[in-house]
C-alpha cells in the first residue's frame, strides 16, 4: 500500500476544486489530509475521479470514503 504524502494530497484534492470550482480553505485541507493520510494513494485518487464522475456537487469526507471502501474490497478478491 502507498500511502500519501502532503504534497500528493494537494494535487488529488486539487483535482476536486478544479472540478467542482470550489477552493477548500487551508484548516478542511488539514482536516482532510488527517483523514486520508494513511489511505493508499492510488485508491485514494481513484475515488475522487469517481466522485467526480457521479456527483455534481462537491462530495463530502464520508462520500469519498464510501467509494474507497468499494475500491478496497474489489482489490482484496
């Protein structure tokens, strides 16, 4: 599994405000990184793309997530 680092963060999450045209304060980014820090990377950026895809609005913390869970189990059969 390849975590995330700071920087790898950013240009993932910059993919949603460049997406969403929303820009996401310096504290929620802080608040977001906490929470995706230890994920897989990959995974990570797979769900925000999904994301994008099926919301047409700026997906929350726990609608990442969701996605993620569904990326984790299918890597694990």
């Amino acid at each position: 599994m390849l975590m995330i680092g700071q920087v790898e963060f950013l240009e993932i999450i910059n993919l949603l405000e460049e997406n969403y045209n929303k820009k996401i304060s310096d504290n929620i980014i802080r608040i977001w990184y906490d929470e995706f820090k230890n994920c897989d990377k990959e995974i990570l950026k797979k769900a925000i793309i999904k994301c994008i895809k099926e919301y047409s609005y700026f997906p929350t913390i726990n609608q990442i997530k969701e996605q993620m869970s569904a990326f984790y189990q299918y890597k694990r059969i």
